[in-house]
C-alpha cells in the first residue's frame, strides 16, 4: 500500500509488551470487527526475531510488515540521555518512519518524555507553534471534553496555552465535529483576576486570539458541560490527568463494595458505562499536538484494548488531516492578532 496513511507502532514499549501490544494490533486489524483496520495500514517496530513466534501463535507471521529495532528505552530512562544512547531504538525508529514517508503516524506506549522529545527534534513543530502539547480527549460529561497540555511542557508561555488551544479547538472541529467549540483556561478561580502570573498573561491572549473563550475553568469544571477544549501547563495537567485516573478507579470500587454491603449492588450494565468513562484503555491515547506527523502517546500500562485504541485514534486523526486542520487554524488566528 501507499504509506500515506500506515501507523508505526511500538511493539517494545510500556510495561505489558510486546505480548499486549501485538495482540492490541491483532485486534485492531481483525477482518471481522466492523471498525477494523487493513493490516497493512500498521508497520510493526520492534525486534523481529522476539515478535514472530508470538504472530505464529496467533497464525498471522505474515499480516505485518516489521521494522527491525532491537533496542529499547525503558519507562524509566532519562529521555534524553536514552535518545543520544539509542538512536535506533524502538520509539525514534518509529518517529523516524513518519520523517522518512514510510508512516504517517507514530503510536508508543512507552517513555512519555522519549516521545516527546524524539517527536520534537526528528518531525520539529508546526509553523506557529513553539512546543508541542499533549492532548487527551475525555468522555466525562457525556460528550468529548479535549484537555490539553496533559505533561509534554511544564513550563510554558502564555502564548503557548493560547497555540494550544488553537489545536484543541481544530481537533474538536475536524475529528469530532463540534462547531465553535468553547474554550476555557484552567484556574482555581473563575474571576478575571484569580491566578498565576501565567494564567493571567494566557487569559489576555486569549481574550484577544478569535477563540470561542470562555474564561477561566475552576478544576470542578472539567466534570460538567462548560468548555469542549481546557488548556493549561503540562505540570498541572499532568497532576489532574492521574487525580482522575486515580479517583475514578477509587471511586467505582468504592461504589461497588459498598452495594455489595447493603446487599443493593448496581446493575452490570451502569457500572460498566461508569467504568468506561474513567477507563484509560477506552481513550487509548494521547495526541502530541504541534509536530510534523500524527503522534499518539498510550498508557505504560496499556493492555491489548487501550492499544486497540489508540490505533483507531492514530488513525482517525489522519484521515480527519488534524495536523492541516491545525496549521490553516493557527495560521489564520496569526492573522487576526492585533499589531502591537
């Protein structure tokens, strides 16, 4: 096939591979499901002699092209140390198939900052964007919420939220149809006044970016309809990403052992809608939002379903053209900024 629309994936990274990944990519391209990939949209990266015998279990040797890459960043390896180390390991051979033409789009569930930094310094940034963002778009009030930086940049400027929120704004209106979508800054208040040094330079900006903005979003905000995209810096969009994992996870068991208690437990069918709206393996990944090529970031604990989906997410933004929907966006609020 043509390369234009092949996913590199990872097979090497996060704590369950490559048995669960391989089988997240069998998943993803089994001829029966409805929404099946083609198998030769995935290009598998990893050491090939380790990956063929579990594709022999599974009678599918031959469905994948493989990569060769017998080197590994570890979930705990200083990302760039590990990139100078390893250059050809798994996750900047798959940064550097998008850069080559060979894929389009690079999924990992792997070294988060190896990620970043190997999407940064191979595929560079957007015209317009001076650091990328990771983007997570949740289902927690009913309908897609993007929140976003979620931990590529903690120390950001306020016009970089305001690039964010350009990209966030473009992923909603391109892959998820909403129209105009509103746009809110994350603050622990929602007076004009209340925040950083940061917030306040980001809030002004945006008050002046052509953006549907809503003004500042206390955290509480999150869980009810009040903005499709939330921007804030990656340190504390990391922090809440994991307070909602955490407290999602704490709370449904709570819940469960608690019904088992009185004797009233829930039905099956509410706690697994509950369930899927905290689960981390349903969004199946994060996009790396302001680079030259589709980047999806999973979960280091992503079994074969969340890389099932983030394969379907990788995928789903490249033929929605996320990334030319972000450059004609950010270009064209370029245009409609004041001259100072």
């Amino acid at each position: 096939m043509t390369t234009a629309g092949r996913i590199a994936l990872d097979v090497m990274g996060g704590d369950n591979a490559p048995r669960q990944i391989l089988e997240g990519a069998l998943r993803a391209t089994d001829p029966t499901r409805d929404d099946g990939l083609p198998a030769d949209r995935i290009l598998l990266v990893g050491p090939k002699a380790e990956l063929s015998p579990i594709l022999a279990e599974h009678n599918a040797l031959d469905r994948f092209a493989i990569l060769d890459s017998v080197e590994v960043i570890g979930m705990h390896e200083e990302p760039g140390t590990a990139l100078r180390a390893k250059p050809k390991a798994t996750i900047p051979m798959c940064i550097e198939a998008v850069r080559s033409g060979d894929a389009a789009a690079a999924v990992s569930m792997g070294n988060t900052g190896a990620m970043v930094g190997a999407a940064t310094i191979i595929l560079r940034t957007l015209p317009g964007v001076r650091r990328p963002g990771i983007a997570v778009t949740s289902n927690l009030t009913g309908k897609p919420t993007t929140l976003l930086d979620m931990g590529a940049n903690a120390a950001p400027r306020g016009s970089d939220l305001v690039e964010y929120a350009i990209m966030g704004a473009a992923l909603q209106e391109g892959v998820l149809g909403v129209k105009d979508p509103r746009v809110g800054l994350l603050n622990i208040g929602e007076e004009d006044k209340k925040g950083t040094r940061l917030t306040k330079e980001a809030r002004d900006l945006l008050l002046e970016s052509g953006l549907n903005f809503v003004g500042n979003i206390e955290p509480d905000g999150i869980f009810t309809d009040c903005a499709e995209v939330i921007v804030t810096d990656g340190f504390t969009g990391n922090v809440v990403l994991k307070l909602i994992e955490g407290f999602g996870s704490f709370l449904l068991d709570k819940i469960v052992r608690e019904g088992k208690r009185v004797g009233q437990p829930l039905p099956d069918e509410v706690l697994s809608q509950a369930m899927r709206s905290v689960d981390y393996s349903e969004y199946g990944g994060a996009l790396l939002l302001g680079v030259n090529g589709v980047v999806v970031i999973g979960h280091g604990r992503s079994d074969s379903n969340a890389v099932h989906n983030a394969l379907k997410v990788a995928a789903k933004d490249l033929d929605s053209d996320v990334n030319g929907r972000a450059v004609e966006s950010l270009a064209e609020r370029a245009k409609q900024r004041p001259t100072p």
